[in-house]
C-alpha cells in the first residue's frame, strides 16, 4: 500500500489530466460556439472567458502542487512536509479555488451553457463521448447543457473530497507532537469547508437558475445578473409585505427584490437595515427611501427571513461571500446600524435624483456626508435622522458660470440654525445668525464691493427681515444711519451721519423721517425742527449758531433758491461755552445702551444655560471658516479650515478648567472677543454712543465670565459661588477685570472719536507745545515760575561751547522719557501707572537736588508737571486725558490716581493759554530772541 503522500501525488497527477482534457475539449471550444446574434451574447462570452482563465490558474496551481510533492518524495530527509503547496499556502489555493466556483456559478445563474449547447449539439455529444473514456466519475447521463455543467464542477468536487481523505491519512501517519501536525490539520479543514462552500454555491446557482424559468419576461430581464444569487424565495417561506404591494419577494446575496406582475422593486442590501417588530411573525426593513414589513406565517418563518437576510447584509456589506456557509463570515453577525454608502434618491420631493454619500444609520443620513444634485447644488457636512444637522457647507450654483451660493452655517433638521457665514453669487455676504433658515438675530451684511448701491448693515434681524437695532452704511450717499429697525425698513428713533459732518437725529416711519428733529453741523450750529430727506430745513425751526446768535422761524428752499426763511434773528444772547457746544452728544437718551446688541450676547446665554455643551460652540458663538472662493480656486470647496468638533469640546473643557484654576476673567478673551461689535461712526457726536457701548461690553463678558464659572463649579459638583451680584458691584468688577479686556478691541475706532471731539482744544495745546519747545531749559524753568533751587543743573554735563542757559531737553530727562510711554498701552490703569511714575520721577530728580527727601507741594508740583508735559510733545494730550477720565476705574476716584490726572488736566489747560501769554510778555522774552 502507498503512502499518503504518494497517494496525494497519484491524485494530483489525475486532476492535473483532467484539467487539461476538460480546457481542451470543453472550455476552448465553448470559447468559439457562442452566436453574436444572440442576446446577452457579449455577456456569456466575457464569463466564459474568465471562467477558462480561472481554470487554467487552477491547472497552474495543481502543476505546482505536484512538483512540490515530487520535491518531497525525492529527497524526504531534506525538504520537510510544510514544503508542500498543499500545506504551507492556504491563502493562495484558497483563492484560486473561490475564483474559480465564483466564476462556473456565474455562467450557471445566466445560463450560458444552455446558450451554447443550442448550436453544434452533435458535436458535444462527441466531445462527452471522448471524454467518457478518461472521467469514469462523471455521470454523462441527461441534455447537453447539464452534462457541459456537471464537466466542469464534477472533477474539482470529487478532487476535493479525496484530498480531504488523503489529508486524513497523512495526520494520522503523523506522531504526537510532530511539527508539521497543525499544518495538515488546517489544509484538511480548509479542503472540508472548500467542499461546504461549493455545494453552497451549487444549490444557489441551481436554484437562481430554476427561478429564471417562473418569471415573466421583463423581471428576468432585469435581474438575470451574474452578480445574483438567491438565497430566499417567499414562495418556500411565504411571507407578505406590507404597506407597499408585493406578490413575491425574493432575497439575493447582494438585493432584496419585491415583485408585483411586472413591476420589480429592488433595494441594495448594503443600504437595508432589518429590526424585528413586536409580533413574533413580523420583520421590519428599513431602506432609504422606503420602510415596510415582511409578515410570515407563523415566528419559525420570521426567523429564517430575519437570519437569512441579515447574513446577507453583513455578507454584501463585507464585500465577498461568507466561508464556507453563509452566516460562517467574521464578526459581527449582525449587521451594523452605522454604514457609509453611496446612494442616489429617486421618490419625488427635495432629494430627489440626488445622490448622498457618507455615514448612514438605521436608513437615513446620519454622520457625516456628502449630497449632490444634477443642478451642481451640493451640501457636505453632518446629517442625522435624514436632515442636515449640524455644520454644513451648502453651494448653489448661479446661472451665471462660476457663481455660487455659498451658506458655510449650522444646521438644526435640515435648515440653517445658529450662527453662519454665507458669500452670496452676487458678492454679497453675510455672517451672523440664522434660525429656521433665515437670518435672525445678530448679523452683518455687506453689499457686493461693485454694487450699485453698496451698503454695510451690522444689527439684529427678525425671521429675515433688519428689526431692532442696527446700523446701515450707505456709501452711494456717504450717509450711516444709527438706529431702530422694523421690516427691513427704517423705523423708529435714529441718527443719520453724514459724510460732511452732518448729523440727524429724529423718528423714522416706514423708512421716512417725520416729525421734528435735530440737525448738528461740523461747525456746531445747531437746527432744532422739521426738515427734507437731503436734511434741509423746512417748516418750523431753530438755529443757533456757535457764537451763541439763534435763527429762529420758517425755512424753506427750493432748487437754484438756496435756502430761505422768514424769522426772528436774536444777537443778543451771550457767546455759549465753547466746551459745552462742542460736546453736543447724539442717540444719548434714545439708544438705551443695555438694549442694542442683545443679539450678540443671548446665543452665548443660551451656551451658558445648555451647560457649556462643546458640541453646541461653533453654532452659538461662531467659527472661523476660509473664503469659499479661496477653496474653490483651490479645488477643495466642500471643505472648510474649521476646528474639528471634538477639538472645540476640548477647548470649552480647557477653558472651564482655567477658569475654576485660577478665577481670572482673562481665560474667557479668545472665546468671547469675537462676540464684541466696534462698528460706530467716526462723528464727534457720537462719542458718549462709543464710549458707552465699550462699557457695556465689560459688563457683559463680566456677567459671561461669572456664567462660566457657575458652570465650571456645577461640572465639578462644587456649590455656585455666592448670590447675584448687584449693579453697583457688577460695574466696578466689569470695569476693574473685562474693561482691561475689551478695550484694545475697540480702542482705534475709540479713540478717533475722542480725536475729533477734543480736536480744537488739542489744536491749542499742540500750538502751545511749539511755543515753549523754543525755550531753553533754564528759560522755561524760570517762566513756568519754578523756583530756582529746583533747578537740576548740577549734573548737567556741559561741552567747553556750551552753556547751561543755552541747553534743552536735558532736565527732568528721565520724568520726560517716563511720561511718553503713557502713548504705549491702550489700558487706563497702566496709563495712570505711567503718570504715577512720572511724579515718581519729578520728585526723585528735586530730592537729588537737594539732597534729602521732598515732598512737592501742589504750588511747586504744577510748573514742574508742565515743564516736563511740555518736553514729552505727547501728540492729542486732550484725547488721551479725556479717554482715561471716561474709562478709568471708579474706585480711583478721589485717590492718588485721580489728583494726579487732575494736575495732568490742569498742565494742559495752561499750555493751551500759554500763545495768549506769550504774546504779551516784555521785549526781551520776545521769542525771536530765544531761537
């Protein structure tokens, strides 16, 4: 008796054989029969083709095999058993093997020996008869086609059994321990489920094919595919379908096909999810355009459809067949409810002919996705339960070529929710928020820069429409308009500023002005009355004029006339202070500043009382997204320079940690300054506007901060700190901590206001400064009246050309230097600090000078201040002393701080009267003499 692995040998040599014979006689000779004129021809022939090009890999595989066991048997002291192709390469006979049974039972499903046994049937008569001779285990009984099928699978089943048998009788030669035991134990098990695969695979092709011959024409036309394989027919487990119409379903290993007379309704099983139903009988599919039962007889059938079709969902999901059963594949079992899919919608409505791909979940788009129109319309971002939710970019392309839409927003069931930024095809864009898809609440829209009418409107918006407060630039006519909104027209009390220095301020109606209001000219004047929409005067009025003279009767005018009017002139009346006419302020009563931008900070309330959820950051308080023209350009537009999500979670999480570690406000800038607003008219009349608003801000992102904190200590199980605070405390915390915050946010615009309100008295004070820059050290020391034993001229170091009457900007060098970083630093406390360390200096230079500690007095203080306010040239003193006045900490008032700014003010006040003084000083203090 042989050995196993002679008798392996033996059995590779008769399947190598008859591989060869079959290739000669059957499968090259099928390769030449098919007609062209027959239907499906090119189809049978390319299976055909692969089918040939499969076995011919086998006929290679098996060669091989065969040379490895020669190998063995000659020299079986030096080449071991794992040398064997039948032990050592699992992976490649496994899949040359499912190639090949993939490849016969296409041509099984679609029926191509039948096809090809129609013609030249006598000649396969002889072609089965010659190799009768040669395959005595084939049975050559029946028609040509079945004979030509079982040529072709008969072989390979019987090869694999017999291997199985020889695998055996090889492990069993095998002693305890030997070290090529597990290696032919895995190719005997491997061989066993070869042989389940096949006979699996048979049974389907055998009954895909027997399904062919009960269908009408038009439903075998369209599912005769060599992709299906039917796996359940609801005429062996009768089950019915409801709410939709079906007389028979039938499940495939890749569809799930309902069919009702010729209509043939197919779902991709890679898109179906399956869920059992509280009947025991009943199976619930879900797809995405459908949902519908399948009701069995009784709870035995519900099982099976339930298995059957969930194996094949996890099967069509894998991508390949189960091995070597079906439901034998890797885990899990059950298919998963969260898949990413490609899918093109086809029922009517706003999907349809629209294709989504992305991360899907029970039936619906859920996760993140894309979802493409055939108009170019398309929308990437996150879905759930079927609608946009979420961050989405949403392009809509305008007939005009390389024009779109571009809505770079939050999304709440399928609109726009939240905040957003859109850039419109006509250049137009908007970033603010949105709610129920249109713009509401805070927002600003800018005009496209080419528009006819170009306009920048920054405000509140309601259910799309401008309502509430807000503010329009309209560059056309060089106008901003401040004030109350109402259905995108202007509506209620506002401000018109104008860009030659006019401003108005009255009631508007239905974007008309009416009523009496007020006119302030850039020289001061003052017009109290009626007037024209271009601001003329007409009707009844009052003007009065800087110099203190009113006008006071009816105006009129008309074109080429000018302006005319009929009234009373009074000159009588005394000049009023220029101080007090020229700090005429605008909107101060009907703008209460506690009101105006509510809009911005009740989304960040809404985060606050959500919990500070991450998830909910960028929809409430904004993000950062790049220009989708800048993408488009670059190829990439369906994706956006944002924070990922959980990064933005981290971040909140980060930021209630700093809080609650060191219980400063200054954690909260980089998340609450994009939530401020600078955009106020540069109009001296709209200062206290400006100023209050800056104000306000503090106190809101004061009263942010203590939100944040409460949250923090709430995550943290930690009792909230303390009770409400009340207004007095809130404003001197908000002025102390956030002021400090805000202000550089605001401070240019800010600080032009203050310019343009102190511009005439800093126009004296600069000339002032030119005057007493003339002087010498000792020549202004002596006419500031500074006397003469605090004179710091023992140190002076002197060339032998000079002389110390002679000498400039050489004392109180070090209080000069000091007092110009006050122009450094935007913060009103650390300017305060630069004055306080001015006097510091003041006082440290005359205690030197006299060699012990002194104290100035305020009679000796004042000149010195000046001199050295006069040596520092601080350009606009006036603007910067007013700005730190108006924002300085209340708790300074009457303190060191507040004495000190005071004698600052005073300084100013004499060099603005110093030209007045000079000119009427004696001969030889005539400034010619001192240049």
């Amino acid at each position: 008796m042989c050995s196993p692995e002679e008798a392996l040998l033996q059995l590779e040599e008769a399947f190598l054989a008859t591989l060869a014979l079959v290739n000669t006689h059957i499968l090259q000779p099928l390769l030449l029969a098919g007609d062209p004129s027959e239907p499906r021809a090119q189809e049978c022939l390319q299976l055909l083709r692969q089918l040939h090009r499969n076995s011919l890999q086998l006929w290679h595989l098996t060669q091989q095999s065969l040379q490895s066991l020669h190998r063995r048997l000659r020299q079986p002291r030096t080449t071991g058993l794992e040398s064997l192709l039948l032990l050592g390469s699992a992976d490649r006979i496994l899949q040359v093997h499912l190639e090949y049974i993939e490849s016969y039972t296409s041509c099984v499903v679609v029926q191509v020996f039948q096809q090809v046994a129609k013609r030249k049937r006598e000649y396969w008569h002889t072609q089965c008869r010659l190799l009768q001779k040669h395959l005595s285990g084939v049975s050559f009984e029946g028609p040509v086609d079945a004979l030509l099928a079982r040529l072709l699978h008969q072989p390979l089943a019987q090869h694999l059994q017999q291997r199985v048998l020889h695998l055996l009788r090889l492990r069993d030669t095998l002693g305890e321990g030997h070290p090529a035991q597990e290696l032919v134990m895995n190719a005997t098990i491997l061989h066993g489920n070869l042989q389940s695969f096949l006979q699996q695979a048979l049974d389907q092709a055998a009954a895909t094919q027997a399904l062919w011959h009960s269908l009408s024409s038009r439903p075998k036309d369209l599912l005769c595919t060599p992709a299906h394989c039917l796996l359940q027919d609801s005429q062996d487990i009768p089950v019915t379908v409801t709410p939709l119409r079906a007389e028979r379903v039938l499940l495939f290993d890749d569809t799930l096909v309902l069919l009702q007379g010729p209509s043939v309704c197919s779902f991709d099983l890679r898109l179906v999810w399956v869920r059992p139903a509280q009947d025991r009988c009943t199976l619930c599919i879900l797809t995405p355009e459908e949902e519908f039962s399948l009701c069995a007889r009784n709870p035995q059938g519900q099982v099976v459809w339930q298995w059957k079709v969930c194996q094949a969902v996890c099967q069509a999901l894998r991508g390949k067949k189960d091995f070597p059963v079906l439901g034998a594949g890797p885990a899990p079992s059950k298919p998963p409810a969260c898949r990413s899919m490609a899918y093109t919608f086809r029922a009517e409505g706003r999907l349809c002919r629209a294709t989504y791909e992305g991360e899907w979940c029970l039936g619906r788009p859920h996760g993140k996705g894309t979802l493409k129109w055939p108009d170019g319309r398309n929308h990437v971002g996150n879905f759930r339960r079927g609608l946009e939710h979420g961050f989405g970019i949403y392009l809509v392309p305008k007939a005009t070529e390389d024009k779109f839409d571009c809505y770079k927003c939050h999304w709440d069931e399928g609109r726009m929710c939240g905040y957003g930024i859109c850039e419109y095809g006509s250049e137009e864009v908007y970033k603010g928020y949105f709610q129920a898809g249109l713009r509401h609440g805070f927002g600003v829209l800018d005009s496209a820069p080419q528009a006819a009418q170009p306009f920048r409107y920054t405000g509140h918006w309601e259910k799309g429409q401008r309502s509430g407060y807000g503010v329009q630039e309209d560059s056309n006519r060089g106008e901003r308009y401040i004030g109350m909104w109402q259905a995108d027209q202007r509506h209620g009390p506002g401000v018109v500023v104008t860009q030659a220095g006019v401003c108005y301020q009255g009631t508007f109606q239905a974007d008309k002005m009416v009523g009496p209001g007020v006119i302030l000219s850039e020289d001061d004047s003052l017009y109290e009355g009626t007037f024209t929409r271009d601001l003329t005067p007409e009707g009844k009025g009052k003007i009065t004029f800087p110099t203190g003279f009113t006008l006071e009767g009816s105006f009129g005018g008309g074109t080429g006339r000018g302006l005319y009017t009929q009234g009373v002139l009074d000159t009588a009346a005394l000049p009023p202070d220029p101080s007090s006419t020229c700090k005429r302020q605008l909107g101060v009563d009907a703008f209460p500043v506690e009101s105006r931008w509510q809009g911005v900070y009740g989304p960040f309330w809404d985060f606050v009382l959500a919990g500070c959820p991450g998830e909910l950051q960028e929809a409430l308080l904004g993000f950062h997204v790049q220009s989708p023209r800048e993408l488009r350009r670059s190829q990439d537009y369906l994706s956006c320079g944002r924070s990922c999500p959980e990064d933005e979670a981290g971040k909140m999480e980060d930021t209630l940690e700093e809080l609650l570690r060191h219980r400063e406000p200054a954690a909260l800038r980089q998340h609450l300054r994009q939530a401020t607003y600078a955009g106020i008219g540069a109009n001296k009349h709209l200062q206290w506007l400006a100023q209050a608003e800056v104000k306000q801000h503090a106190c809101e992102l004061w009263a942010a901060y203590r939100g944040l904190l409460q949250v923090a200590l709430q995550r943290k199980g930690q009792a909230p700190e303390g009770e409400s605070e009340d207004a007095e405390t809130r404003d001197l915390q908000a002025h102390r901590l956030m002021l400090p915050l805000v202000l550089p946010s605001f401070y240019s615009e800010l600080f032009t206001l203050y310019l343009l309100l102190h511009e005439k008295e800093d126009g004296l004070y600069s000339q002032g400064i030119t005057n007493l820059s003339l002087f010498p050290d000792t020549k202004l020391l002596e006419f500031l009246d500074v006397h003469k034993h605090l004179w710091p001229l023992k140190d002076l170091r002197l060339t032998s050309n000079q002389r110390s009457s002679l000498v400039r900007d050489k004392c109180f060098l070090s209080a000069t230097e000091c007092l110009q970083k006050i122009i450094t630093t935007v913060d009103p406390r650390e300017k305060l600090e630069v004055l306080e360390k001015t006097y510091g200096e003041i006082e440290a230079t005359v205690s030197h000078v006299l060699g012990r500690e002194h104290k100035l007095p305020m009679d000796d203080l004042l000149p010195l201040l000046i001199y050295v306010v006069s040596r520092a040239r601080i350009q606009h003193l006036g603007a910067e002393i007013h700005l730190i006045r108006d924002m300085m900490d209340p708790v300074h008032m009457g303190g060191l701080y507040d004495f000190l700014l005071t004698a600052l003010e005073s300084c100013y006040e004499h060099i603005q009267k110093e030209d007045m003084r000079l000119r009427r000083l004696p001969g030889h203090w005539d400034l010619r003499d001192l240049c």
